[in-house]
C-alpha cells in the first residue's frame, strides 16, 4: 500500500511527506479513525 501511496502522490505532483502532512492537519482538525470517529451516513438536500 506505501507503494501505491507513493505512486499517487507522484502522479499528483507532490510527495509522500506532503500526503501525511495533509491527513494529519486533517486528523486533528476532524478526527480519525485511530479515534474511532466514522461517517455512517451522508445526506444530500435536493434544491
């Protein structure tokens, strides 16, 4: 899966480090799944 991670962040112009510096910022801006924080359900308003 490393592998694959780093391929697409490649494929993005970016870098592994950049990757997990994002999903970090996110992590503790939102949670994780290490918090066991999960979405369950998405809801979609119809205009």
């Amino acid at each position: 899966m490393l592998e694959i991670m780093k391929y697409l962040a490649k494929l993005e112009n970016s870098t592994l480090e950049e990757v997990m510096g994002i999903a970090e910022e996110k992590a503790i801006k939102k949670g994780s799944f290490e918090n066991r924080i999960f979405l369950e359900k998405v809801l979609i308003r119809k205009k």
